[in-house]
C-alpha cells in the first residue's frame, strides 16, 4: 500500500506494515476495536521476532511524540540485533 510506504520511509522504518485487508492477524494479536457495531482493526504497534513472539506492543502509541518513537527505535534496535 502507498500510505504504508510513504509512513515507513517517513519513520525510516527498516521493517515492513501489515495491511491485514482480512483481519486474520488483528484478531490473533488483540488488535480490534467495535465501532459503530462494527469490528475493525484498531492502529497498534507489535513488533514481532522471527519465532512469532510479540517482543514490543504499543497500543496508544504518537510517534509524534519523542517518547514514543523513542521506545519504538529502541525496541527496533532490540529486534535487530542477534540472539
């Protein structure tokens, strides 16, 4: 998806975004919220190892804010590095 390219590089994440069009792995992480009668994905950060453990969840995140995208950088850093 385009928005997800322009946020990655925005961030300069070096990870790809989920676009779950299904709702397969929001509801296998929790990440759903009931709007309106409806369910739909809620926006969530899961960072998520190579084993499938989540390793970083930031459910009200502003990466506007230094604070959180401090938090996310460093769990992204975490993630980076070898076991």
């Amino acid at each position: 998806m385009k928005s997800h390219a322009r946020f990655r590089k925005s961030l300069q994440l070096p990870f790809g975004l989920l676009a779950d069009t299904e709702g397969k792995v929001v509801r296998q992480y929790d990440a759903t919220l009931v709007y309106k009668g409806q369910t739909l994905a809620a926006r969530k950060i899961v960072l998520i190892d190579r084993a499938g453990r989540i390793v970083y969840r930031d459910d009200k995140y502003d990466l506007s804010t230094d604070a959180d995208l401090d938090a996310l950088k460093q769990a992204v850093s975490r993630l980076a590095k070898p076991q």
